[in-house]
C-alpha cells in the first residue's frame, strides 16, 4: 500500500472510531498520521510510546505472520489490530472489545 493511501486508511478506521487529535480540534486526517509516522521514524531509540508500538509490529514474527498471507489479508490484519488497540484503549483498556482479525500463520 502507498503511504499516502496508508496514511488516508488509518485516518478513516481513527475518525470512525471517534479519535480526536492531540492538538487542536476536528478530525485525524492523513497529515496528521503522516506527522505522527515522522516522528516515530525521527524516535531512533524507540523511546517513545508510539515508536515502541511501531516496533511490536516490526518484529521478525509479525512480518513474517503478515508476509505469508496475500496483501489484502495482511492490511485488514494490520487495519484490524489497529482498530483493535484504539478500541481498547478508548474503552479504558476493558478487554472485552471484539478481538482483531488473526491470519492463520
């Protein structure tokens, strides 16, 4: 997937779960996903919290989970656990929010 339309599909699923920007007011757009990846790629000791749920995804495990099925599957996995944490956390972390889509691996 293109950033730009990465950047728009995470936009989307933030906005329609009710997410609101750190700053200022209105909706999550494309720039603003866009600004929050900068930051984490310029976070090169992963200190902070986004950039640390950035690694989690990267690991070896999660790539090769997400490389082994096709592309369509492997977004909707990686859209569906994102919709999955932002669910969660809005719910103040009850886990009984619907579970994300889990590719056999």
């Amino acid at each position: 997937m293109a950033r730009k339309t990465a950047h728009e599909a995470v936009a989307q699923i933030l906005d329609k779960l009710g997410a609101k920007p750190g700053r200022g007011g209105g909706r999550i757009t494309a720039r603003t996903v866009r600004g929050w990846c900068e930051r984490v790629a310029a976070d090169v000791g992963g200190h902070s919290i986004a950039a640390t749920n950035a690694n989690m995804m990267l690991t070896d495990k999660w790539q090769s989970k997400i490389n082994a099925v096709s592309q369509t599957t492997g977004r909707k996995f990686v859209l569906d656990a994102l919709t999955h944490v932002v669910r969660n956390f809005i719910n103040g972390g009850d886990a009984s929010v619907e579970k994300p889509f889990n590719p056999s691996s």
